[in-house]
C-alpha cells in the first residue's frame, strides 16, 4: 500500500517523508522535520525518514491515542523507507535501524526525546555484526553491534519506560571496573554482550517485562514516548523560560541511521557556521571519532576542534565546508549542523538556525548586511531588548594580577560570580534565599534546567561549545564555561579540586564566559563597552571591536524607523543627564515625593504636623525653594526636551519613621526621662493617619484636594523653575501629572487652581505649561472620554494599573503565590514584568481610543515599569501611543524594541 492511497482512506495526512516538505512547514513539521526536507530538497546528504506531524501529537496528547490513520501512515512511509534502503526494519540478516527524534516548532535542545538503533533485537544485533563486519575493530563488526544494542536499550528504557538512567550508569562502571578501565571504548565485543545481559535484566526487574524484540513494537513505543515528552517536567520548565506557547506539540523524526561508532574512519559531530559567542567568521564546533551523535552533545566524551577533521578525514572535512557555506547562504543566518561519518560517508543529520549569544547575534546581523544576504530591517529584526540588555552588563576587570586557576571553554559570554553548588536541587535552594550562586557539574542534563535557571553561570568539567550546558545558557543568556577538564568534580563529596586546591560547596568563584577562565573568589568588574558607547566614551566609527559597531548601525536604523518616542523616568539632574546620553528624548515620569526624603524629611514633618493654618503655609513655603531648585536641574539638563512631573503620589505617613520603631524610641525616651514630645507628636500623627490599605487610601490627587496648598507650592515650584530656567537661555518644556485620578471632577478641581498659578507665574516668558493625569484606576480609564476633556495628555501608570486591575498587592503576592501561578501556568510571565494584554491593556486600549475620541490629538505615554520592556513595547505601539518612559538603563533597550515594533506593524512596508 502506497502513503499516498493511506493518506486518502484515512482522511489526514499525519506522516510526511522528507521529500514532501520544505522549511516552511515549521509549524506542521517541527523545525527539525523542515530543515531535514530542506536539505534533501537541496540534493544534499541526507538519510532518508519521514515526519509525523505535530498535529498528530496534538491528537494523541488531548485523546490519550494515536490518532486513526496514523498506524498506518507510519507503515507505508516505513515500507518506503525500507525499499529504498533495501533493508528491512530489524531483519535478523541485514536489519534496517532508525532513529526516532523529537523535532518542535522551537529549538528546545535536549528537552525532549531521542531513541537511536530502533530496530536491534537478539537476532537483529547479530546480523548488524556481520553488516559492520569490514570495522577496523580486533574483532570485527561484533564490538559495534553490541554497544549499539546497549545504547538501544539504554536509551529505551529510559525514554519510553522511565527506568532510571542511574542503574545502566551504574551496570557500566561496573563492567569497566571489571576489565580494569575507565574509557568505553576499551570494552570488547565479549564485555559489551555481558553488559546487554545486565541492561537487559534492569529492564527486566523495573519494567517487570523483558526487553521488546518485536522492531514494530519499538518504533511505536518510541514514537509515543516523543509526544509524551512535549509534556515533560523539564520541557514546560524550558517553554515557560522561553515562553514558547504550550499547544505547539511536537512533531516526530524517524531517520535510517548511520553510523559514526563504526571505528576511526567515522565520528560524529556539530558544526557553526560562525562562532555563536562572538559572532565571527571562521570554523567552529566539535568532533568526536567512532561515536554516535549523543556522545557530542551530552559533554559524556572531551571533542577535538572541527579543524582537527581536516587531519583525520580531509575528504569529509572539504565536503563539510561546502555544505555549511551553501546552507548559511541559502538560510541567509548563522547555522548550526550536526553531522556523522560513517566509514568515509559524510551524512547531514540536522540543521538550525543556530542559538547565539546576544554579542554575537549583533555582530552576525550586521555582517550579513555587508555580505548582502539581508537588509538593515531584517537585521533589526533579528536582534532583540532583551539582547541588548545583556550586553549592558558589566565584565571582569583584571587588571590586579588575578590569576586563572583554570581554563575551559568560552560557551557563553558574561562575568559571573557566585557561591559554588554542585547539584540542581542546591541552586534552586540557595538562589531562592537570595545568595547568587554558580552551578558547577561534570557535565549537565536536560534534568539540571532548574538549577541552570536559578543559576548566575554554568561551569561544567566536560563539554565543548555544543555540548548541553553551552547551547542551553547561550539560549538562556547564562554565562557558561564548559570543558575545564583542570577541574575534577566530586558531585556526592560536594568539593572540586584545582590547581591542587579544594573548593567546597559555599565557596566563591568567578567565570569568564567569555574567554573561559575560572578564578577563584569573587572579582571586580568593569561597565561593558555597550555602555561606555551609549556613554559617549566610544567612538563607534573610531571603535576595532566589532559589537559597538554593529550596535551603532543597528540602534542607528531603529531610530529611524520607530514612531514611539523615549523617555525616561528620573527625578534628579544626574540621573536626566545620563538618560539623555542614552538617547531618552524626554522625561515621562519625575517623582516629587522622592525630593522630600533624607535632610528634607524634618520639613514634611513640619507639614504634616501643623495644627494651624499659619503653620501649614510656613512649612510649604519653606519646601518651595527646595523644590523649585530641583526642577530647575532638570529642566536645564533636559533643555526643550519635554518633563513630566507628577505632583506628589505616596501618603504622607511615607515619610515619617516606622509606627512600631516610632513607639519603641517613645517607651525608651520616657524610660530615660528624656523630653520626647516631638517624637510624641509624630507618634500621634502617625496612629492618626494610618491606614488598613494605605496604597487605597489617601494619597495622589485625593492628597492633594484634603491638605490645602500642597499641590498649590508643587505647582508653583514647576513653573517659576521652567521660567527661570527659559529666561537664563535655555527651553523648559514642563508638563504637571495629576496622580490617581478617578474621577474627571478631581482632575477639574486641581487644573483649576493649577492654571491660575501658571497663569500668575508665565506671564510673558512664553512658558507653556501642561496639565494631565495618569490613567493608573481601572474608573480612570472606563471613563477617560470624561476625563479628557480636562486632562491635556494621559500617561498610563501601569504598575497601580496592573495592581488594581487584577486586585493584587504587588509587595505581598509576588512572593506569597505568583511562583505557584507561574508553575500551574496561570501566568506565562508575571503581569507586572509584562502588559497582561487581554485584561489590563484592554484597559488601556479603552482609554486610548476613548480619549482621543473625546480629544483629538491627546498625547498617550506610558510611565510604569512596563515601559521598558521588550514585549509591552511591542503592545504600546500597537495601541498608538506617542510614547513610552523606562529607567535609563532601559532606554536602548525601549529604543531598539520600538524600531522593531514597527517591523511587526502590518501597516508598515518593513523588509
């Protein structure tokens, strides 16, 4: 039976060969699937296989079944699979072997499944003897067979029946112990028959059945084992890190296999096209001789450099770099392949889009610009906030004799310092009680992803750029050093030697990322060059390293695609002036209230315990100046740069001590007979003033229409610092935030008075002075066509937005629930890192359209948190705001991600 004719009488296509399908059908075939019929399509070596589709394994995840048809798909592409071969599936003469391989829509490396040698039984294994028997081996095909059986049911037992990986472990040194080594490739044909015997009887005892000998069976167990994985502990730890949505499934690749474990004229390996570190041209990746695949990736076995293949094998070495040019060309990106020799036979496994570090993603985007393979837009679209963030972090500074103790490999750039751990579980501990710590293992395992997260770096004895540890921090953006084999780790003793010291559990250590040295105790660092460019201490045209280059061109292009503008939050000159060297093009939040902490507090005491209103008008006369001068700063270091300043929003109690450390200083005062009236005075105040809620009680515009004169002084300090400030030359562009707003008649009352003030302050200085509110009550922004007929702009205020909205109080729930939330799935991310678009940006949007509707041409910013994040970015623009506002350390970041939230855009003409 054809697959063509099953496919008709089952009514869904399920099962794709791999020359059905192209790079396209990520989404039905998995990335994995797509880029191997890629290939085939391209006419390069391939083995041949086909792919059951993810739709196929959404089926079986929501019916707990294969879907109907799927059977029998799978036998016809298997039957074609066969004859092209001219093999068949486990046949005891010549058997046909496959692989069995999970392939999602995302990279999720290692997260999933693989099962190798499907098809190898008691009879099976001995027909693979005599197929393999031209090896260079002392005894023949016999010593391959076997240890692919063991790695048959090694894998197997593990994957499809949940034995513990432990016990073959385990099984393995013991037949190593026996024979007197410690290197897998010393056991002969005659060890590895003893060890399949005692794999075979672990199986046996776990699973309480004997090993399958029927290839069908094993394939199908095989396959049902990949779907199940999508569902894995470890895999929705990596999609919620990733935030790769859950209803994805995967699809499942089964390949004819070939083999790198034949002897020394084959191996295996992974290739890059460029360095995933740093982004430059040149050879880089791993290769392994007379071993399979997993081998390279799991770090099990120390790689030599793929140049190394030039020496062993130069024939496949020559073929390799065609084939890696063709496919960084015909990808137009940075690739990353895996490949295996079998005796001679180069053969083309998988390719990828490659993960890369955020240094290198920089750098590659703007050296395929120069080759001509993308356009400056695709090359913005391929760089991301969160990249650039990384690359805003500091680095070591090694310029007081600090010594290496050990080097490994530079798997992932970073400087990170920390507390050594040995196990996932100890990272996930420590760092949940604060403490930054390294986690350090011989080599890791999907099963370590835990810890990884929790981790500030990753350091592993074993390994090279590709092995588990390296492409996983790259994707997480961890600094990683792998394969410092100066350093023997004992897991269960929790020490490590090097260098001929011991290091415990608790100790410090620092790792370079970058170059792969290891240092012991914790090192100073120095700011990153992407920060002293933003800075202004770079010369980026003047600059040899390659990343400052290629951000300048890069932030250059988003600038001039963008339609957001930038502000920044900042309430002191310092702090304007280094958001503006950043490229903030306004302030969209400065905060009063912090203007009335340290040597300022004893004057808001005055204010809030002035019992006459004599007293209340002296203490704000004397606040005044104060605050006028600190207007004037800012204005001059933000000269015709647009200012927001919200008039004063926390409670006043704020700024008092503490009621429980204000009681204790009264009882001991007392106790010493000292004179404690003041502290008396502000013991009273502060049990009159307290509230159940305080952060829904009196504060904002509310503080402000109770205590007479408050907003009043904030008003007049604004305006006669922007007068004073544009008659010594320069531009002051003050726009006065009303906080809290609820209703539009708050709102009026306070204009009111405001503008009568700016009215007797302006006169003919030709100051223009605006008065909005921050949209931050869900009332507020239900009712904004109301309140936009008095309100000049409005500026979302998402943090209380986002509290209120979902009824949460940040300070207690982040740490009492959201963990919980996160882990059920309720959150794919906390709300307040970003914009719950359905619930709270409907609130926005609302307002937004109400608002403008109301007022035509309102100006619309945002001032929360949110502002300066990647994905709410991306939301803000969509809605059609003008701008957003973020720390100044966010600020390139909002710069990059509001150029790349046009790209998005389907209005605009982008690439």
């Amino acid at each position: 039976m054809t697959a063509e004719r099953t496919t008709e009488q089952s009514g869904h296509k399920y099962v794709y060969g791999f020359d059905e399908g192209n790079k396209e059908l990520k989404d039905l075939l998995g990335g994995k699937g797509a880029n191997l019929a890629e290939m085939t399509n391209l006419g390069l070596p391939v083995p041949p296989g086909f792919t059951i589709t993810t739709e196929a394994c959404q089926a079986y995840l929501v019916d707990g079944r294969e879907p109907d048809g799927l059977a029998e798909q799978i036998a016809a592409h298997l039957a074609a699979l066969e004859r092209a071969m001219g093999r068949r599936l486990g046949d005891p003469h010549d058997p046909l072997l496959v692989s069995v391989r999970s392939g999602a829509k995302f990279s999720m490396p290692g997260m999933m499944e693989t099962v190798l040698n499907v098809g190898l039984n008691d009879r099976s294994v001995v027909g693979l003897a005599a197929q393999a028997g031209g090896a260079a081996s002392a005894d023949g095909g016999e010593r391959f067979a076997w240890d692919s059986y063991r790695r048959l049911i090694q894998m197997f037992g593990k994957t499809v029946c949940e034995v513990p990986g432990e016990e073959f472990e385990h099984a393995l040194d013991e037949v190593k112990r026996a024979k007197g080594c410690t290197n897998d490739l010393d056991l002969d044909a005659a060890d590895l028959r003893r060890l399949v015997d005692a794999y075979k009887k672990i199986f046996a005892d776990r699973t309480g059945r004997d090993f399958p000998q029927d290839p069908r069976e094993q394939l199908d167990l095989a396959v049902r084992a990949v779907f199940e994985s999508w569902n894995a502990e470890r895999a929705v730890l990596y999609r919620r890190q990733e935030r790769i949505p859950a209803d994805l499934g995967t699809a499942v690749n089964v390949v004819a296999m070939v083999f790198g474990n034949l002897g020394p004229d084959s191996g295996t390996g992974v290739a890059f096209t460029r360095d995933p570190a740093t982004g430059d041209q040149g050879i880089y990746g791993d290769y392994l001789a007379n071993a399979q695949g997993e081998d390279v990736v799991a770090g099990i076995r120390n790689t030599v450099a793929l140049q190394e293949l030039e020496r062993i094998d130069k024939s496949s070495y020559d073929e390799l770099l065609d084939i890696m040019a063709r496919l960084e060309r015909h990808y137009r990106d940075l690739c990353d392949i895996e490949f295996t020799i079998e005796r001679g036979k180069l053969w083309m496994l998988q390719t990828r889009v490659g993960k890369r570090t955020a240094a290198a993603a920089f750098v590659i985007a703007g050296q395929l610009v120069d080759e001509g393979l993308i356009s400056l837009d695709e090359a913005l679209h391929r760089v991301t906030g969160a990249q650039l963030a990384q690359l805003m972090f500091p680095r070591f500074q090694l310029d007081h004799g600090i010594e290496p103790v050990a080097t490994g490999v530079g798997a992932s750039p970073g400087a990170a310092c920390g507390k050594v751990v040995f196990t996932s579980a100890r990272a996930v501990e420590l760092a949940g009680e604060g403490e930054a710590v390294i986690l350090v293992r011989r080599e890791t395992n999907p099963d370590d992803l835990n810890g990884m997260i929790a981790s500030r770096g990753i350091l592993t004895s074993r390994g090279g750029k590709t092995s588990h540890a390296a492409v996983v921090a790259r994707g997480m953006g961890k600094t990683c050093v792998s394969g410092a084999d100066g350093i023997e780790v004992d897991v269960p003793q929790r020490r490590l030697t090097v260098a001929g010291r011991t290091v415990t559990e608790g100790d410090v250590v620092s790792i370079d990322g970058t170059t792969g040295r290891v240092y012991l105790g914790e090192v100073p660092v120095t700011p990153s060059e992407v920060v002293r460019y933003f800075e202004g201490d770079l010369d980026a045209s003047a600059s040899d390293e390659p990343l400052v280059r290629a951000v300048h061109r890069i932030m250059g292009h988003a600038d001039g695609r963008r339609r957001l503008a930038v502000r920044t939050n900042a309430d002191t000159g310092a702090d304007a002036a280094r958001a503006r060297r950043f490229g903030a093009e306004g302030i969209g939040l400065c905060r009063t209230e912090h203007m009335f902490l340290g040597d300022r507090r004893e004057l808001v005491e005055r204010l809030i315990l002035a019992r006459t209103d004599t007293d209340r008008v002296e203490a704000l006369a004397a606040l005044l100046p104060l605050q006028r001068a600190d207007f004037e700063e800012i204005f001059r270091e933000m000269d015709g740069l647009p200012v927001t300043v919200r008039l004063i929003d926390p409670p006043l109690h704020e700024f008092l001590p503490p009621l429980e450390q204000l009681a204790v200083d009264v009882a001991v005062a007392q106790e010493r007979g000292e004179d404690v009236a003041r502290e008396e005075a502000l013991l009273a105040a502060v049990r009159r003033m307290h509230e159940e809620n305080p952060m829904l009680g009196l504060r904002g515009v509310r503080l402000g229409l109770v205590i007479p004169g408050l907003f009043a002084m904030q008003v007049r300090a604004i305006t006669e610092a922007a007068v004073s400030v544009t008659r010594a030359g320069s531009t002051a562009r003050p726009e006065i935030m009303v906080p809290l707003v609820g209703a539009v008649q708050e709102l009026e009352t306070v204009r009111a008075e405001a503008e009568k003030i700016i009215a007797e302050v302006v006169g003919d200085s030709g100051v223009e002075v605006l008065v909005g509110t921050m949209i931050e009550v869900p009332r507020a922004a239900l009712t904004a066509g109301q309140i936009a007929e008095a309100a000049q702009f409005f500026s979302f205020g998402t943090n209380d937005l986002t509290q209120m909205g979902w009824g949460f109080s940040r300070d207690d729930v982040e740490g009492a629930f959201f963990w919980r939330y996160l882990e059920l799935g309720i959150f794919g991310i906390s709300p307040f890192e970003s914009i719950d678009r359905d619930g709270v940006g409907r609130l926005i949007r609302i307002a937004a359209e109400e608002g403008r509707a109301a007022r035509p041409g309102l100006k619309l910013g945002v001032c929360g948190e949110h502002g300066g994040d990647p994905d709410s970015v991306h939301f803000f623009h969509d809605v059609g705001l003008d701008y957003v506002s973020c720390s100044p350390f966010r600020v390139p970041v909002a710069r990059l991600e509001a150029g790349r939230a046009v790209l998005d855009d389907p209005g605009s003409d982008s690439r």
